[in-house]
C-alpha cells in the first residue's frame, strides 16, 4: 500500500540519518517497522508486569538457595 506523508525536511533528513539510508522510502519502513516493533515489546512486557502472563522457571529457588550457601561458605572461607 502506498500513502503520502507531510514531513518536514529536518525530520526526513534525521530518519535517513538514523536508519542509515538515504533513501526516503526505505527509511521511513524502517522506522514504521522500529516503531511496531518497540510497541508490541511494550505489549508483551505488560502482560508479564501485570501477572496476565507468567513463567515457571524449574529449579530457580534450588539454584538460587545454592548460590547464596556457596556465597556464604566462601564469605566464611574467608574471614577464617
């Protein structure tokens, strides 16, 4: 689909610039594509922020537990 977009030149030249391409019509993709991209990020964060999605991570208490005995043992290691 073809649409037409006023910009102005400032902004044109800046999203050539950091879509590192010269041409317009590429670089006003690339930035649409940037954008949506950054939005449904957005999206599927908040849905692991809120708790509408979650993630059992399988021996992550054991591990983490473990982690803090070895840091104690070798805090004690230590001082001894």
């Amino acid at each position: 689909m073809k649409i037409t977009v006023e910009l102005p030149e400032e902004e044109m030249m800046e999203i050539c610039e950091l879509s590192g391409t010269q041409k317009k019509g590429p670089a006003i993709r690339i930035l649409l594509d940037d954008a949506l991209q950054l939005r449904r990020r957005s999206k599927i964060s908040q849905k692991f922020l809120t708790g509408e999605w979650s993630s059992e991570l399988d021996g992550y208490e054991v591990a983490k537990a473990a982690e803090k005995q070895s840091a104690r043992t070798l805090a004690e290691q230590w001082r001894d």
